[in-house]
C-alpha cells in the first residue's frame, strides 16, 4: 500500500517534471533544445528514490534494503565462519508478518555456526502478544529440555518484545537475549504508518475475526501483563542486548534502548537488521561473548 502511494507519487512528480522540459524546449534559442535536454532530464528511478526519501516512506526504504539479502552469504561470516557454537540451543523469534523465509539468511547463518536453532511459532506474529509469548515460552522449554542447557533467545521487532518478556519470565531457560530493532520501552514506538495499520489490525480482531490482536492487546486488559512486563525488571544476570538502528524507520529508534540492555547501533534499515552483513557482524559479536565456552575461558584465565 505503502510502496504503491509512493509510485504514484513519483509519476505525478515525473509527469510535472516532462511538462516542464517541453515548455524549456518550446522557449529555447534554436540549436539549443539538446542544452535543455541535457539540464532537466529527469532519471525515474532517481526520482522516485528521492520521492520515496521526502515522504519518509518506510516499506519503500525496505523493499530498496531486500537487495542486501544475498550479501551474507558471500561475506566472511558465511565462507569462514568465525565461530563454533557447538549446538548450543538459540530461539528465533520474528517480528510482525514474518515467515521462515524473511528469516532465512538469520536462521541459516545461526546453523552455520553449529547453533540447536529453532523459530517460535509466531503465527506471522499478527496475534495476540500473551498467546505469543505462551507458545514460544513452549517451544522454548521443549528446545531447552532436548539440548540440556539454557538457550539464547533472538527476537528482530515485535519478536524481540516477545523474548524480552519470555526472559523475563523464564530466566532458567535463558542464557541471554539479543534483540533487533525492538521497541522495548514503548509497546507500539513505530512508524505512524505502521501505527495506523495496527490500529485496522487490533479494529478486525476486536471484532473477533481470528488470528489477530485486538485493541485489548494495546490498551485493555488482555495484555496488561505482557505490557508490565515488557518494560519492567529484568534479571540482571542474563545478559541482554539490544541492537538497533537509528536508519530505521518502521521503528523508533529510541525506545529500542532498554535501561536493562547493552546498546549497539548499526547502520541498517529494519528488516535488514536480520540478514545485512553490518548487523549480523555485531550480532555474532555478541553472540560469542555469551556462549558458555567464552566463559569457561575466561574461569580459567582469571
């Protein structure tokens, strides 16, 4: 819907921009016209880039960023993997309307490095947040009790709210949290545009059509624990990080900077956050420092 107002924003733009070089060409001295032509002609797709960039257009600063899915794997993360997790057990949690395939190039990379990884059953995480948290709480016992040994969650946005709570919930099953683009001080820190499709959202499912939040989630009672503990206490022995991008512009960069977190920021566009090299490098930077091993290592050195 987004991308679509942004087309027709550029061809409104383009259409006005042709108009204006006729009326150069037709003033033009003779000999001239190829000057004017030179001038003013207009690239579409730079204008429609630009377009896209004045309105603040977030699906289309997305859509640009999909080009970067393939990068990973041609990076060194991917051809010389730098770690060896040695099936350590890790939950992925993907944000709103994700699927196994946004979560591909993320999921993939996790196995590469020998981490048990698993996805929650998010349902394209459209739902309610306690129903979420519920079946991912489930998933994650499952995969904690298979592998012997607390997991590290990951959840990219509204995932990432989700893990937040679950390890706050659950600290026996978590040995750390690592979230990407999370707005974990404010329920719904996004994007007006985003704000206003949620809001359709949480009008279908309160009244009842199936699978989806309702307004109860956000404000009413439905959620009020989930909203507590999303910005409450967290336990200050499992380490915690938030990785986040002031470039993002489905959320508000701000409130991904959790008082209870470490903060790294990134040059990265939202959905990025998961498969562009720059936050899968500080992903598996961090990674590494919560691994069990790292800290066997640094026992027996002090």
């Amino acid at each position: 819907m987004l991308v679509g107002a942004t087309f027709v924003a550029a061809e409104l733009i383009g259409a006005a921009a042709r108009v204006s070089v006729q009326r150069q060409r037709a003033a033009a001295q003779p000999g001239e016209e190829h000057m004017v032509d030179k001038l003013t002609t207009v690239d579409p797709q730079v204008l429609l880039h630009r377009v896209a960039d004045l309105l603040h257009l977030p699906l289309w600063h997305e859509a640009k960023a999909l080009a970067q899915r393939a990068e990973i794997k041609t990076h060194p993360l991917w051809t010389a993997a730098p770690l060896d997790a040695r099936e350590q057990p890790l939950l992925l949690i993907g944000g709103l309307c994700s699927t196994a395939q946004l979560l591909a190039p993320l999921h993939d990379l996790m196995v590469k490095l020998n981490f048990r990884c698993r996805l929650a059953p998010t349902r394209l995480g459209l739902g309610c947040g306690e129903d979420i948290v519920q079946r991912s709480e489930d998933a994650l016992e499952r995969l904690v009790e298979a592998a012997g040994q607390p997991a590290i969650i990951i959840g990219h946005s509204r995932g990432g709210q989700i893990g937040r709570v679950l390890a706050a919930r659950r600290p026996d099953l978590t040995r750390g949290l690592i979230t990407l683009g999370s707005p974990l001080t404010r329920l719904l820190g996004v994007n007006p545009w985003l704000f206003a499709q949620l809001s359709v959202i949480a009008m279908a499912g309160s009244l009842r059509v199936p699978g989806l939040l309702s307004a109860s989630c956000g404000w009413g009672s439905c959620c009020a624990r989930l909203r507590t503990d999303l910005t409450g206490t967290f336990p200050v022995h499992v380490p915690f990080t938030s990785i986040y991008s002031r470039s993002d512009r489905i959320v508000d960069w701000r409130t991904c900077l959790d008082p209870a977190a470490r903060h790294r920021e990134v040059d990265s566009a939202h959905g990025a956050l998961t498969w562009s090299p720059r936050s899968l490098v500080a992903l598996v930077d961090e990674l590494t420092d919560m691994l069990p091993q790292r800290n066997e290592q640094a026992l027996i050195a002090s």
